[in-house]
C-alpha cells in the first residue's frame, strides 16, 4: 500500500528508480505506487530530485515510529491510534 525508498541506495537512486517505477506504471497502465522517500540530507539538490521523481512525500533520517506512524495514518494505511 506504500513504499518507504530510501534516495542513497546501490545502483541506482530513489528518485532514479521512482521516476522508473512511473514509467512502468504509465506504460502499463497500472495505478500509482505511492511512495515516501528517505534522506539523510535535510536540504539540496538530493531532496528537490526525489521530490521532482514523483514521490509523494519526504522525510528525513532518522525516522522514528512516530513519524512512520503519523504517515500510515496520513494515508489512510491504519486508523488513528
């Protein structure tokens, strides 16, 4: 239901395999993948290119249950605890 992608990954970036993820959606004609990505970097060029990919939302490391809590919820994932 929702993805949490991290922007520094192995062979290839966050945005770099979100903007991938698009196209295979459009081309196929699949329904959006929602994504949430993860940085280490608060500010810059990282966080425009992944927001810029498609990523619904940001949010930066460390990530805390709360956070990831408030998101589920956000998104309608589960109900307010």
């Amino acid at each position: 239901q929702l993805v949490f992608m991290d922007q520094e990954m192995p062979g290839m970036t966050g945005a770099e395999t979100e903007t991938e993820i698009k196209k295979f959606e459009a081309e196929n004609l699949l329904s959006e993948t929602r994504v949430i990505g993860c940085t280490a970097h608060k500010d810059g060029p990282e966080i425009q290119q992944f927001l810029q990919s498609g990523i619904m939302k940001c949010i930066e490391k460390p990530i805390s249950v709360g956070i990831i809590k408030d998101i589920l919820q956000e998104y309608q994932i589960i109900e307010d605890l």
